[in-house]
C-alpha cells in the first residue's frame, strides 16, 4: 500500500507539473493586451468570488479610470460589494518594452509584478486584508486574458501557506478611452471604505 501510494503521489505531481503555465505560452493569441491601452480612461466590470471549497461569498461591481504617461500609469478602482461594503485601490503601475509589469497599491505589501504575452497579462502580488481586528496577508495569482479589444477575462486564485484560499472571476470592460479621469478621481478621493485599510510598512 505504501508503494502504491508513493506512486500514486507521483503521478498526481506529474500531472500538476504537466498543466502548470507559462504566460509565454500565450505570446501568438491575439487580440495582443497592452496594458496602457486596456486601462486607459473608463472601465466597468463586475464578478464573483468563491471560497476554497468553490462556493460562491459574494459578488461585486466596480468602476475604473485610468490615466498615463508614457509607461507609467494610475489606476483607480471603486468596488460596491453584494453584502453593502465598499473598497477602493489605487495602482500605480509601470510596463516595461520588454513586457514586463509592475505595481504598488495602497493594500499590496511590497510590489506586484509580472509580464503580458500576446492576449494575457500574469502578475502576482501580496495583498493584506482585514480579519476580525487584525490582518491576513494573501499571495494572489492573477490571469488577465483579453477576448476583444475592449472586453477581459480576470481570474486570480488566492493563496496562503500554499493553499488555495479562494478564487476571483472578473470581467472588466473598457466604456471610453478617451475620457478623462479627473472627476473619477474627485469620486474616489470622496469615497470612503467600509473595509479598514491596514498599513503595508
């Protein structure tokens, strides 16, 4: 029994091993993702979350705005969540020619990064949140997958001790990117969280 079961572990480390991914894997799909491009002036999107066990906690709807300057932007969320909370989040982000990306949040500890290929975007970040007082802080995986020029499909897997804690299904939609962000911005100076923000430093 006890080989069987060591050679039942090695296949199931096989088969993980066999599906994990490369977000260069994704380098001829098209339509090809620019970050700058996608998170320029407004956006909408909307999405649900569910627990490890795959039940669905909540959903959610959130409105965006961004603005850059060559590669260097800002992108500012505003979240109403189905239980009456509401959040916000400014990123500050960078890309780099190469693909890269980074970006710092008001509620990522350190540093987000990652890199976009062909359609999809990977980036991975620490994110602390609020728990009964205190704080937990979670490694979150995000897949962004661009399916026109104007839609994108979010799923991000959240993680702690190496377990999967949760998982995040977004679609987000670009309204007009043309639109300026200053009045957004007035918006989201002037909204308040209804979710603590816990120091990062």
């Amino acid at each position: 029994m006890t080989l069987l079961r060591v050679l039942g572990g090695l296949v199931l480390l096989t088969t993980l091993v066999g599906c994990s991914q490369s977000v260069d894997d994704y380098q001829q799909m098209t339509p090809e993702f620019k970050l700058s491009s996608f998170f320029t002036g407004t956006a909408t999107a909307y999405g649900v979350m569910h627990n490890w066990q795959g039940q669905q906690q909540l959903h959610f709807s959130a409105q965006l705005c961004g603005q850059w300057q060559q590669n260097r932007g800002d992108l500012y969320e505003i979240f109403q969540f189905s239980d009456g909370r509401i959040d916000k989040r400014h990123w500050q982000l960078q890309v780099e020619p190469d693909g890269r990306v980074s970006g710092k949040a008001e509620d990522v500890v350190g540093q987000a990064t990652g890199k976009a290929a062909g359609n999809t975007l990977y980036w991975e970040y620490t994110l602390r949140i609020p728990s009964e007082g205190d704080y937990i802080d979670v490694k979150v995986a995000d897949w962004l997958y661009l399916v026109t020029p104007n839609q994108l499909i979010n799923r991000s897997t959240l993680h702690k001790f190496g377990l999967q804690v949760g998982e995040l299904t977004l679609g987000i939609t670009q309204l007009d990117e043309k639109a300026d962000c200053t009045d957004f911005i007035q918006q989201y100076q002037n909204t308040t969280r209804t979710i603590p923000l816990v120091p990062t430093n």
